[in-house]
C-alpha cells in the first residue's frame, strides 16, 4: 500500500506522525510518500522539500509568495500522481493541500483524505461544499463536525483530538526543570508567541510590553518561552528586551526527549499562560494551566477575516466546552494595557478556568483511543 500525506506546519506534522504509526500498526506493509516536518520523519518519510516552505498563514503574507507556493503546488500534485499513491492523505493547511488535490483528482482517480476539517463554523461556510469536489474523506477533530462535512457531500469521521493522547509532566519532571532554569519555587507565566515567524515578529513586541506591566505588580513571576524549534532563534532575538529573568527552552540546544520532557514541565507548572490563538490551548487545557489568549493580524488580513467570521469566540476551549471563560485579546484588542489586565484578572481567580478544561478534553476523546490509532483505522475502513 502506497501513501501520499502532505502536511504543512507543525501542528499538522504531529497529527501526520501519530496518524502514520497508526497506519503501520494496521497495515505493517505500507510505503510512505509525502511533505512533513520531523515527526512525520521518523515514521519514514523523506519530505519532497522543507515543510516549513508552507508555515505561512495570512493573506497578505501569502501573496508575495504567491507564484513560489503556485510551483510548490504543482511540483507536489505531479509526485502524487507519478507515486501512483493509493490514498492522497492532506493535513490541515487548506490553502496549499487543498490546491494539490484538486490538482489530483483532475488526473485520475486517487482517493482522497483531508485530516482536519475546515471550520466552516468559524468563517466561509462555503467551503465545505468547495471542498467537497477534491476531497472524498475528512477526519474531524472536534466531535459538531461530521454534520458539516456529510452535509456538504463528504464522508466524515470524528477520530479525536492528538492533545488528548498526549504524556503529561511528572512532578520529577517538574522538579528537573525548575533545577535547570534556575527557578526555585518561583511562579511561573508561561508565553507562546506562536510557531511561525510571522507570528512571533508581530506578537513579541505586544506580549513583551504587556508582562513588562504585568511584571511590575507581580515582580516574583519568571517568564518562560517554550520556543517551537524552527523560530528559536527568532524568539530569542525578539525577546531579548522583555522583563529580566526570561527561560527560552530552546529545542535546538536540547536532546529531544529532554526539550519535550521541559515544555511539559512548563505547561504544567505554570500558574498561567499567555499564548497565541490556535492548538495551543487545548495543549494547556490538558495541563490544567488558565490561559490568555491573544493575536496581532496583519491589518489587510484583520480587514477582510473580521467580516466573515460568525462566532463570537476564536478559542476552541471556549467553543468545545460552551463556555467563554478564556479571556481573548484578538486584533484591535491585542493591546499590552489590556492584556496584562486580563492575565492579573485570570492570577487573581485560576480556578474558574478549571471545569471547562476538563470538559473539553472529555468531549475530544480523553480516556479512548489514540487519535492517532483512531484516524488510521477511520482511513483504512474507508479505503
């Protein structure tokens, strides 16, 4: 059996890496082709070209990629076809995996599987329907998207969420990262300024300017950067003028498994974390850590995505539980004043956060099978 899998950020690396064991484990001979990031490498597969070509989010930053992205898609569409591969599986990144597919299905008759479904309960319900013309099979993640997707004329599964299968921080692994940094029993903020370097170019300044506030009425709290390895050094160069006494756990100077041992640390013993919109806070949801969540778009993007969206909350904590108890700092309310004011709110009270963590990792499938495990069998089913 021959697969096809392209994923086009981190996230989607791990989704690919757990998804493409889970394959193994089913179907021992099996022969991966594809484009991804480390995780999905050491299940075997050689990328076409760097993954991180792709870690590219947001319209106007798009678009001086453009003709670039255009080669990428059809270099990428051919080595589907020339694989001869028996499924395309597309990983999130529907902007570029999407393109590649329709490219496919032009060609022939290759099945294909999109991992993550698009959040037409967010923003351009229409996509789906769109979607519906290159894609055959969509994974869901969260447990109200199946309707969508059927609905729109694909078949869809719910196979969980990856945070949910996750280890968790020992309280020995708490005590080696504290002895490693240097932090005694001091509080910890933890601060995620994301994974790509768009990202974090437009949010350290603002995240930096707020702790600096912050800091200033709780002087004993250590800040701590766990950095996402391909933007390191970034964060490193764009923190340098944040609040003294900043930890980067940087995965580039670590042995791997210690570099995750001490992100899971800081998860975990954090009292509170401001992080960037996305995955990010399911991952703290799992660590029971309250959380702030905040993102600076570029203006032409926060112009045309401000107007499409139709929900009333970007957080998926907030949306999987149902409730809104996650403050958010999003576009013109991405200010250092208001967030540092929400981030004292959420220290002043971390409890109140609790309940609706633990629900939404009930509701993503916490105590069954591995997403992972559950995505391939979902694939495999259907094939």
């Amino acid at each position: 059996m021959r697969v096809f899998v392209l994923a086009g950020e981190p996230s989607g690396d791990r989704l690919g890496g757990a998804m493409m064991q889970g394959l193994r484990q089913l179907h021992p001979d099996i022969t991966f082709d594809g484009i991804g990031g480390p995780m999905m490498a050491e299940q075997g597969l050689v990328s076409l070209f760097a993954m991180d070509e792709l870690s590219i989010m947001g319209i106007a930053e798009v678009l001086p990629k453009y003709r670039h992205l255009k080669r990428r898609i059809a270099q990428t569409a051919k080595a589907v076809i020339d694989a001869r591969a028996d499924v395309l599986i597309t990983i999130d990144s529907p902007d570029f995996c999407l393109r590649v597919a329709k490219l496919v299905k032009a060609a022939g008759n290759i099945r294909t599987v999109h991992y993550v479904a698009p959040t037409v309960w967010a923003w351009r319900p229409g996509r789906a329907a769109k979607m519906a013309r290159m894609i055959d099979h969509v994974l869901a993640l969260f447990p109200f998207e199946p309707p969508l997707m059927q609905a729109a004329g694909m078949e869809c599964d719910f196979v969980g969420h990856p945070v949910v299968a996750e280890p968790q921080a020992t309280e020995a692994e708490i005590a080696a990262f504290r002895t490693a940094y240097d932090l005694g029993d001091a509080p910890v903020l933890l601060a995620l300024p994301g994974s790509r370097r768009s990202e974090v170019t437009r949010l350290t300044p603002v995240f930096g300017a707020a702790l600096q506030r912050l800091s200033q009425q709780h002087s004993d709290l250590r800040i701590v950067v766990p950095a996402a390895a391909p933007v390191a050094d970034l964060v490193a160069q764009q923190t340098a003028d944040w609040p003294a006494n900043v930890v980067i756990i940087d995965p580039n100077a670590l042995e791997k498994s210690t570099a995750m041992a001490h992100k899971r640390a800081a998860f975990r013993t954090a009292l509170v974390a401001l992080a960037a919109s996305g995955t990010v806070s399911l991952e703290l949801a799992a660590a029971q850590t309250p959380m702030v969540i905040a993102y600076k778009f570029n203006w032409l993007s926060w112009q045309i995505i401000s107007r499409m969206l139709q929900i009333d909350t970007a957080t998926l904590v907030n949306l999987v539980s149902e409730t809104r108890v996650v403050p958010e700092c999003i576009g013109p309310k991405c200010k250092p004043d208001l967030i540092a004011q929400r981030l004292a709110e959420v220290l002043a009270a971390p409890d109140e956060q609790n309940a609706a963590m633990v629900l939404t990792m009930k509701r993503l499938g916490q105590g069954g099978i591995a997403p992972g495990l559950r995505a391939a069998r979902a694939i495999l089913d259907r094939l």
